[in-house]
C-alpha cells in the first residue's frame, strides 16, 4: 500500500494536546510500520495567525476559500487522486473540521485514513467531523453572547483603558481554556463513539475504559455512566440536526 504522510500545525498548545508535529509523526508512522505500507511524499502544512480554519456564528464556510487556505492539503488530494496512495493524517482534525472540506475531498476520488481510528467508515467519519464543526461554532456563539452581554452593561470593549494586560492576559486564559475543553470534548466523544459502535460496550464498561486509559472530563473529572449517557445524547441530538 502506498501512502502519503500529512501533518497539520498551527499553534503551540497543538504540541501540548498531542497534536504538535512531533506527535502527529509518532502515530503516522506507527501505522505504516505496523502495515508495512510505503509512504512516497510527505506534506507538512503550516498555518499562519491569519491562516487558521475559523467556524464563525456569522458567517457560513465556502469551498473555495477553504480550499485557498490549504494548499498542501491541495496537493496531496491531487497526488492520491494520480497515485491511488491514501493519505494518512493522525486523527479527523488534521485533516479538517469542516464537512463541507471533507465531503470534497472524498467526493475527489481521494483516500484518506485517520491512523488513531483506522476502521473508521465514512458515516463515523462524517458525524465526528459534524460534531467537532459544531463543537467550535458553540465556542463562537458563546464568545459573540458575552461581548454582546459586555456592551449591554456599558463596557466598551473599544476603549485603551479597557485594553490593559490584565485584560489581554485574562481573555487570552479564557480563549485558551474554551480550545483546551473543546479538544478533551471532542476527544472523549470519538473515544466514546469507537466504544459504544465498535466494542458494542455498556454505558459502565466505556466509563470504566476511559477511565483506565486516563481520560478525564473538561472539568478534570473521571467519567461515570451519567457523563458518558449525556455524551451519548448529545452525540444523537447533534447527528440528527446536521445535515450530512
């Protein structure tokens, strides 16, 4: 089997959460090892401050501008399409959070393989992917109803008094922590979906496993079957709303 390695970086908490270069080509190349495949090009794509995929509450994605966004990504696809190679990223992110992006590239003729859920089919892969697209739209309506509630108490979020570094500091902590939960949610529910769909087990069992292998909850808490029954129906509420 041939295969093209890609990796997506953009900002240093990546490196933390697993998702920084380093851990990206740990996992990939894990999995050509361990297949015995052969990887004929690697795409290593790099996105500026300005460059990054944005899910906002105004504004609805377009192909076209997501596509002149990736230009490696571009290039593999073109290069799986000439080569029947499969590209192998780490996990759905790398690849993009946007059906939109995704359902292109598979309707293309290209191959791709998340190599940490190998045996993903395609309807897995479009409901982790509609789920991690609403998951940052959440973090974007949350973020536009608390300027919206600043301004209605008066807090003129334009002023330079405003802008000072403790300002900056603490809504910078709060950007971060809303990334950081939103990465341990999408993380639990892909963990969760491969239980519950691929091991067939009970609610206790996926809370028992997570727990073992050291997940916890955005809050820092271990999993318990009432936590993993909320994941769940929030997983077939989302599923049912998105479109796919």
């Amino acid at each position: 089997m041939k295969v093209i390695e890609f990796y997506r970086v953009s900002t240093q908490r990546q490196g933390q959460s697993g998702l920084g270069q380093q851990g990206q080509e740990r996992d990939v190349r894990e999995y050509i090892r361990s297949t015995g495949a052969t990887s004929i090009a690697t795409f290593i794509e790099v996105e500026s401050g300005g460059n990054k995929d944005r899910i906002s509450a105004d504004k609805a994605p377009v192909l076209s501008q997501l596509l002149a966004k990736r230009p490696k990504l571009h290039e593999a696809i073109k290069l799986s399409i000439e080569t029947g190679a499969v590209i192998l990223v780490k996990e759905l992110s790398r690849l993009t959070r946007f059906s939109l992006l995704m359902n292109y590239i598979a309707a293309s003729g290209a191959r791709f393989v998340c190599v940490n859920s190998p045996n993903d089919d395609m309807t897995i892969l479009r409901i982790k992917c509609a789920l991690h697209e609403d998951e940052l739209l959440k973090v974007s309506q949350r973020t536009k109803a608390a300027l919206k509630s600043k301004k209605l108490q008066g807090f003129n979020l334009g002023t330079p008094q405003n802008l000072t570094n403790e300002h900056r500091l603490k809504g910078s902590q709060s950007r971060q922590k809303q990334v950081q939960e939103s990465i341990i949610s999408r993380q639990s529910i892909d963990k969760i979906l491969d239980l519950r769909l691929k091991e067939k087990m009970t609610l206790k069992q996926i809370a028992d496993k997570l727990n073992h292998l050291g997940y916890k909850t955005p809050r820092g808490l271990e999993f318990k079957t009432g936590t993993v029954d909320m994941y769940l129906r929030r997983h077939q509420k989302d599923s049912e709303s998105v479109t796919v």
